[in-house]
C-alpha cells in the first residue's frame, strides 16, 4: 500500500518585492482586511459594505454610474463580463490592437460571437485618433473596445478623444483599464466611457481577484434587454424569462450576466450567486486607501490625484535610474504608463537567467514581456504599495550588481545616483 503523502506545512512564502507588471507586493493594510470574518450574503453589514464599495468606485473611475461594482474574479473576468454582456453573436465590433491585451480583447469577443474588426499597429506605439476615427465610420461597430494601459508595451492609448469620436458613430465606448487605473489620469464620464473594468493587483495595491467595473445608462440598457434571470430564482409572476427583450439574443454566460449581477448588487438583491466576502473586503480597502492618499492642505493633492502624482515620481524616478545603468527605453515614452517602464535587454545577457538571477539572490521580481518582446524586453513595474523610493532605489542597486555580473559595464551607482537626482529635482524626499 502507497503510503500517504505528507501534508505539507503552512503557506509560508519568501519575501519578494514584486517590481514587474504586476502582481504587486499588496498594502499590509489590505491583507489586515481581508482578514475580517466573512458574514451572511444579507447581513446588513454586508449589504452596506457593498454599498460603500459601489460609492468608493465611483470616485475611484471618476463617475457617478449608478451601475458600478465588483465582478468576483481576477481582471480578466471583468474584461468577459462586460463583452459578454454587450456584445450579441453577429455584433460588430472594432478592437484597436497596439500589445498582447488588445489581442485578448478580440478572443473574447469572437468567443461571444461577435464580427470582430482589429486595428493593429507596431508594438512600441499607440493610435492617433484620427486612425480610430476612420475606422469607426468604415465599420460602423456597436462597442469600441480598447485597452487603456498594456503592460506588454507599457504605453498608455489616450482616451480623452475617443468617447465622443465612438458616440458620433454609434458605438459603445469600453475599455480595460486594468493596469492603468489608480496610478494614471482617468475620468470615465469626462471622457465618454460606456463602460470599464479593472483589477486589484497592480496600481491598487491589492491582490488579484476582484474586477471593478463600471457602466453607463446607456451599456445597461443595452445588457436589461439581454439579461435573463435564471429559473428558480425569478421573482413570482415574472415573464417566463424574468427580464430581457424575447427578441434579443440571450447573454451567453449566467455567471457573467451583468444584468443578474446588478440585480444581485441592487434593492432586488437578487441570490445570484455568493459575493466573495474576503475579495470584497480587499477590494473596500483598495479604493479607501488610494481615495484618503495626500492631505489637501496648502493648495496639495488628494485622493486619485495625489495617487496618480505618486505614481509619476516614483516612475519618472526609476526611469531615470535606468538611464543611469545605460538601458535603452522601450517604446514612445510619451505616452508611456507612469507606472511601468519597458527597457531592452543589453547584448549579450540572458533576460530569462537575468531575472531568474534577480529573484534568487535578490528577492527583486521584473518581467519579461511577450510574443514579438519576448527575451528583448524586461519590464520594471512602480506601482500601488512599491512606488515609494526604497522600492525604487533597491531594484536599481540590485539590477546593477546583476549587469556587473553580466559582464555589462555600468557607471559605479549610476542608476541610485540617477534616480536620486530625479528626487531631488522633483524638490522631494518621499
């Protein structure tokens, strides 16, 4: 008889500072959170934090949506919920592609069925409006989809013309802002978005696993017509399907169903499906955190506006340092994220051995990036809780004993001295 396998000890991991594209090492003051004890789905504590998560996000995507909310699983099911739940199979649907997330967006929505339109352009730049524009009267789409910040490039497509650009055609206006929001300019009704979705793990300083979204009236209109509530669970003397238009195509997921998922986060509290307590509680203390950040006095920044200023300090801090250390900067930098820096691979190191490197003798994680940038590109992440300068002056120290070792010539504290100098001219210690 085999013997047992033994159980193993508790979770244990090693320290990490996590300076790729993202997870991010998360807030102490999150994992505190998601410690609280779970309690029922209708407790009235629960209802109530939900509701404060609701008004939390609203000022977090700069909205007054009504429909703003969590979607229980990482970024990416925020991303499917709403293209699900807007698209119908036959829709067209114009998806500009500048990196590896704008490919995602068009396999998830020819997954929802819809005729799928792609713009693409070289990995390292983004769309003038004007390319988006003629390609919106060309095919006439019902949602423009865009990924706001691609971490795989680590530039950022303006969207600040787009929204009315997307309405003077008829389109919905989506984007993912997963990598963007909370450590970047965004402002969802200023700019026209119909809706936009996010996650925790990178600028929000939390984990993975709850997706922010938002939605216009005019996204829930279009998703109240498709919405069905399942059988079981209709309110007595509901029409047979409970909700949605008999002529419009069904949503294509029930877990996904935005229209049920409003259902369940509005008065009609709706029994869906069980809320993920913890991530609820984690995602809470995300905006909390990030809202509260700066003190306002004196004419200072608060809340977004003071995250976002963080972020670009402490970004335009380590790009500084990697121009210290003589890296080459990947891709239009004027449009580039604040919160994450793409720099080629010096000649002659290995980038996968580097980072394996790193990670061993350091405890310091950077990224890769993919398809065509793969093995040329490293990506270097200063975002949520590790865009501070500690964060930033110990991934520089660390990645220039690695390009010594490398065999790479590098100025004796060229990137510290950099980033320090880049501290000092910004007239700041923080």
């Amino acid at each position: 008889m085999t013997p047992p396998a033994p159980i193993p000890g508790p979770i244990d991991p090693p320290a990490r500072l996590l300076m790729g594209p993202g997870p991010i090492t998360v807030d102490p003051r999150v994992l505190r959170a998601m410690s609280a004890q779970l309690t029922g789905q209708y407790d009235p504590y629960m209802t109530s934090t939900m509701g404060e998560v609701q008004e939390l996000y609203r000022d977090v995507f700069r909205t007054r949506n009504a429909a703003t909310l969590l979607v229980d699983g990482t970024s990416r099911a925020g991303i499917e919920a709403v293209l699900v739940s807007l698209l119908a199979p036959g829709d067209r649907v114009l998806v500009p592609i500048f990196g590896r997330f704008g490919h995602l967006l068009a396999e998830i929505s020819e997954r929802c069925g819809a005729e799928v339109h792609r713009l693409e352009r070289e990995w390292g730049t983004v769309f003038p409006a004007s390319e988006i524009e003629a390609a919106l009267r060309e095919v006439r789409p019902k949602v423009l989809a865009v990924v706001h910040g691609d971490t795989s490039t680590t530039l950022a497509q303006p969207l600040d013309e787009l929204g009315a650009l997307a309405a003077a055609h008829g389109a919905l206006f989506y984007t993912d802002a997963t990598a963007s929001l909370g450590g970047n300019a965004f402002h969802a009704d200023a700019w026209g978005l119909d809706a936009a979705s996010t996650g925790l793990q990178k600028c929000l300083a939390g984990p993975s696993g709850s997706a922010p979204l938002t939605l216009s009236e005019a996204a829930v209109d279009v998703i109240a017509a498709r919405s069905r509530v399942e059988e079981g669970i209709r309110p007595a003397g509901a029409a047979d399907d409970g909700a949605g238009e008999a002529d419009a195509a069904p949503i294509a997921s029930n877990y996904f169903d935005l229209g049920q998922i409003l259902k369940y986060w509005g008065p009609e509290r709706l029994n869906h499906h069980t809320e993920a307590t913890t991530m609820l509680y984690g995602a809470r203390e995300c905006a909390r955190i990030l809202l509260e950040e700066g003190d306002g006095h004196d004419g200072g920044l608060r809340g977004v506006d003071a995250a976002v200023a963080r972020h670009a300090l402490h970004g335009a801090a380590m790009t500084a340092g990697l121009l210290g250390l003589g890296f080459e900067l990947f891709g239009d930098q004027s449009v580039r994220m604040n919160n994450v820096i793409g720099v080629r691979i010096p000649e002659g190191v290995d980038g996968d051995a580097g980072r394996a490197a790193l990670l061993r003798d350091y405890g310091v994680e950077i990224g890769t990036s993919f398809g065509p940038l793969h093995g040329k590109v490293w990506r270097i992440g200063v975002m949520g809780y590790n865009a501070r300068r500690d964060a930033v002056l110990t991934t520089l120290a660390a990645l220039e004993q690695l390009l010594r070792r490398a065999g790479v010539r590098v100025a004796p504290g060229g990137g510290v001295d950099a980033a320090l100098g880049a501290y000092a001219d910004a007239g700041t210690a923080a």
